[in-house]
C-alpha cells in the first residue's frame, strides 16, 4: 500500500466573500463599497443619521460608522464650569465704563441746527 503525498500549497483557494457591515450579509464584488476598511453593499452605504445613499466621494467615517457631509459630528473642545480659565474670567475684576458718568441725554424736541 502506497500512500501519495497531498500538497496543498499550489491548490488555489479563494478568500470567502467578505459580509456587509450594515446587515451581515455577504458582499459580491458588483455591489462592494469598500471605505474606511470595512465593506458594504451599495444600498447599504447610507449616512447614520438621515439615511441619504451615499458614494466614496460624500462620505465622512467618524468611529466606524458613516455619515453625510451635514450630519459628520465635530469635535468641540468644551470646557467645563471648574476649569481655571473659566473661574478666573468669572472672578476677573469687571471694567468700568469711563464715559458713564457723562451720557448726555436727548430732550425730545427737534434740533435747530444741523440737517434741515
């Protein structure tokens, strides 16, 4: 009994579709969007807010999900109410007004001279 030898290495094998990162289903080459290194079908690219179809030129990929121009969220810096910049602007001495003091208030009756 002679036993051959199977090799592996030269039979080809091919890589599974990969799945769609909206529904899970498989993803053919015809109907693959591949951005932000995921795949999507093209009806399944849609923004996460307003659900608007989009292309590889529109989008925007923010923490693995996708979305539309408009409704990309932006990283604001914020600053809460115990910061120091904050405590000392509201601690800050207050400017006077110099010319307070000297308001120079109308009558009410037409002016005699200037514009006619």
């Amino acid at each position: 009994l002679v036993l051959e030898e199977v090799s592996f290495v030269n039979t080809p094998y091919k890589m599974p579709n990969p799945k769609c990162a909206i529904c899970d289903k498989t993803v053919y080459p015809l109907e693959d969007v591949k951005a932000a290194d995921t795949h999507f079908h093209k009806w399944c690219f849609k923004c996460t807010e307003c659900k608007i179809t989009l292309n590889l030129k529109n989008f925007k990929a923010v923490g693995g999900k996708i979305y539309c121009h408009t409704h990309t969220p932006v990283d604001r810096a914020s600053t809460s109410a115990d910061s120091v910049s904050v405590s000392k602007a509201v601690n800050a001495p207050k400017a006077k007004a110099e010319a307070l003091g000297q308001v120079q208030k109308g009558t009410g009756e037409k002016p005699t001279q200037g514009f006619y």
